[in-house]
C-alpha cells in the first residue's frame, strides 16, 4: 500500500503509475497462488444421468428404494412410465426420454423394459453403459415371449388373466394381468406382504403384443453392459437369464432375490447401476 507521506511527495503522474505498478503485482501474486492451490487437483467428471425403465405388471414407483440410494449418490435420475404398449413404439417413447437428456448416460431396465431399451437406444453414443436387471437381453428376431419360455420354471405365464380392450381406429387389443391373489406368490415373494398388495393393486398391464414383439436391435452388442440375475425369479427363469448374460459377455451378479428384486433389494440393485456408471469415467 502506499503511504499518505509518499503520494504528498509524488506528482499526480507518479502517483498513478505507482498504483498501478502495486496493482498489477497484488493481481500477478494472486494468479499464482491460484495456480498452485489448484495443482494436482483433477477435475471433477459430471456424474452420468440414469434412466430406469421398469418392467411388465409394474410402473415408476418399482424403482422409489434405488432411486434413492442413487440420489444420495449424487446421480441425476430419471424414471420415465413404460407404456408398455407395443415393443417399438415403447422403444421409441424411451429413446425420445434418453434423447432429451444432455451429457452421458446408463440406461437400466427390468424385465420388459430390458427388452424395450435394447431395442430403444442402439447407436446412441451418449449412452455409456446399460444394466439389466432381472431382465431380458433380446436379440433381433427373438420376442420376450420367447425368452421366457425357453427354460422351465417361468411360474408367472400361467398367472395371468387376459383383458380386452378397444384401440384406437378400431379393433381390439388384450392387456394381461397377474391374478392379484398369486401376485405375492409369483412376482414378490421377499416383499414385505402389505407392499406386494400394493404392487398388485397398482400393477401396469402389459399388451400380448408387446411381450411377442420381435427385437430389431440389441444395444448390448455395442454398449457395455452389466447383469444382475435373481436366483429366485418365478419369472425368468435364472437359466434363461445366465443365457443371455452369457451370450452377452455382460458383468454379471447373481442375488438370492424374486423377480421384484428392485423392491426387495434395491441398496444391491443401486450399487451394479454405480459400477457401472463408474466404467464411464475411466
């Protein structure tokens, strides 16, 4: 700083010029000091923002347990509703959600919705990893329906009831139901029962069409992918699942858990979404 005596002393010229002089070094000593404290420091990576797309006979709210877990994570998030309609235009509903994101993103589905994003987002560069859970992995020209039959032990197709409904310009379509009174039984037998109740009153029906559309697509052969396969689930059978977690080459976890696994286990389901969010950074 400079002194009362010294700018009594100076010329008005001088004095600017000292003053500036002053400035420029306390600016100068800032920028370095700047500098170092930010040495060795790395940058910090945007985490990737999550799309969950739920399953059959489920919606949204399936996902409440690992959308938690994944906000305390700090993820962006976004569970968008399956329409659960038809296999192509469900796809395109789900790529038009993952299209209005910006930056990175994983995609997750369950079940059905393993199928429909498969389908939805092959070739999208901003999407990093894709994590199927409990969930069909299709290729082109195979439908749900036929991965679910492959194997016995698919206890959920024989608990169901089928429901006409009008479309739209005409005709008739069939919505199929799992029977409320088995619902516990075949698609969540490790939740709590007055929670399964729930999920069998609040249940999204599925079209028969969409369970026997036939893939186009497989992002899985383009996008690396991760699989949690439940041991316990009366509708994949786990055979049916290690099959196509295999032909996949996917990162796979097998969890003592039903089909509903993220309801029963969501911490463990949130964690395989982080590991393989984690892959995107590297």
């Amino acid at each position: 700083m400079i002194s009362f005596r010294m700018s009594k002393l100076l010329p008005a010229a001088g004095r600017k010029a000292v003053v500036a002089a002053a400035t420029a070094g306390v600016v100068a000593v800032a920028l370095v000091a700047s500098s170092a404290s930010g040495a060795g420091q790395r940058p910090t990576v945007k985490k990737p923002t999550i799309v969950l797309v739920h399953g059959a006979f489920a919606d949204a709210s399936s996902w409440n347990g690992v959308v938690k877990h994944l906000k305390r994570d700090g993820y962006p998030v976004i569970a968008p509703a399956n329409p659960l309609r038809n296999l192509q235009s469900d796809a395109e509903y789900v790529r038009s959600v993952v299209d209005s994101v910006s930056g990175p993103v994983v995609v997750v589905g369950h079940s059905y919705g393993g199928s429909v994003l498969s389908e939805a987002v092959a070739g999208d560069r901003d999407v990093k990893a894709l994590v199927f859970v409990a969930s069909f992995m299709l290729k082109p020209g195979e439908s749900t329906t036929d991965l679910s039959g492959k194997f016995p032990g698919n206890v959920l197709a024989v608990s169901l009831d089928e429901v006409p409904f009008p479309m739209l310009g005409g005709g008739s379509g069939t919505d199929l139901y799992v029977q409320q009174r088995k619902f516990g039984a075949v698609f969540a037998p490790d939740v709590p029962r007055d929670i399964a109740d729930v999920m069998a009153a609040t249940q999204r029906p599925v079209t028969a069409a969409a369970l026997n559309g036939q893939a186009t697509k497989a992002a899985w052969t383009s996008i690396p992918s991760w699989n949690m396969i439940a041991t316990d689930d009366l509708a994949i059978p786990v055979k049916a699942q290690r099959y196509m977690a295999e032909r996949a080459g996917a990162h796979t976890v097998e969890i003592k858990a039903s089909h509903a696994v993220t309801v029963s286990r969501p911490q463990a389901v949130a964690s395989l979404i982080d590991r393989a969010a984690r892959s995107t950074s590297r």
